[in-house]
C-alpha cells in the first residue's frame, strides 16, 4: 500500500469538500476546483479529513492510491493557500510587466512576446525581472511557469534566459582564442 497515499487530508477551516462517486468539488477562499478521480480509488470523507484508498487489491488501484491522494491533498491547498511559481529574468535588456491581464516579456527578440493567463491564473512582475506566476491549480501554475520560461529558456554559456527561482543552470565553458 502507498506510504503517501495512507496519510489523510486534513481539511482547513473555509474549505468546503463535496463528493459525488469518484467527483470531487473543493471550494475555499481562493477559488472552486473540481476533479473527476480515475476508476480503482475511493474516497471518502471523516469528520475534518479525507481518506483516499484502494478499491481492491489489484495492480491498477495501488498504482493509483497515492497519485489520487496528492490530486486531492493539492486541491485543498490550492483553494486554501494557493500556489506560487517564481521566475528570475537574466540579461542585459530583458525585462517583463504586466499590462492589464497580459504579461509582456521583452527578451531579446524584435518584438516582445505577450502571454494571455487562462482562467485561475494571474501573472505578477516584481522589479521588472522577477515574475510571479499564481493560482489555485497546482498543474495549471506549473504550465503557465513553464510557458514563460520557453520564451527564453537559460542558455549555459552566460545563464542568460528566464529561469525558475533557486534552479542552477549548468555552465560550460566557452570556447578559447587562437594561441
């Protein structure tokens, strides 16, 4: 049996769970997510926790326990907290702001390149190189963050390029004049 997929979810205060079958509805001070569980997983609510478990023994419902349990365990947190992804801009010239919605990134192209946000996500620009992807779904967060950093992904000779916060780009050396 999965190691995560024993621990239950607690549920904050504000945080409202409703299930339907394998549907599950979070709503909290953040927004409303839902979710449609795969088949081989129940769950089920207990007092101020959530249990997800394996519906029988077999290969397919113990593949699924733990990943099911994580789905739900960052619903929760994303409607009671939210989630967060950082982006650090490095060059000369490259900046990013947010214009209304849109997040406009000049990054060295003849033209700077404008994203629109999908519901559920909102874009913010700390100090015209830091930018601040937010919102309640975590996989919705993580894709939009890795759509900014393909604009310009961090190249290794000089580490120039959007990168996520904390991530160490692996340097090489550049080539050596003639002697």
């Amino acid at each position: 049996m999965s190691r995560i997929g024993k621990a239950p979810i607690s549920v904050p205060g504000g945080v409202t769970v409703t299930l339907n079958g394998l549907d599950v509805k979070v709503k909290g001070p953040k927004g409303e997510l839902n979710r449609t569980l795969p088949d081989g997983v129940t769950i089920a609510q207990d007092g101020n926790a959530l249990v997800v478990s394996p519906a029988n023994a077999s290969r397919r419902s113990r593949e699924r326990h733990g990943l099911c349990r994580t789905l739900v365990a960052n619903m929760v947190e994303g409607v009671s907290q939210g989630f967060v992804r950082k982006l650090e801009i490095v060059g000369v010239g490259y900046r990013a702001s947010v214009q209304g919605q849109k997040l406009v990134v000049s990054a060295g192209y003849s033209h700077p390149v404008e994203m629109e946000p999908p519901a559920g996500v909102t874009f913010a620009v700390e100090n015209n190189t830091t930018v601040l992807v937010s919102g309640p779904d975590k996989e919705l967060v993580g894709n939009e963050a890795a759509k900014v950093r393909a604009i310009r992904p961090p190249e290794p000779y000089k580490g120039k390029g959007i990168k996520y916060e904390g991530e160490r780009i692996l340097r090489k050396a550049g080539k050596t004049g003639k002697k």
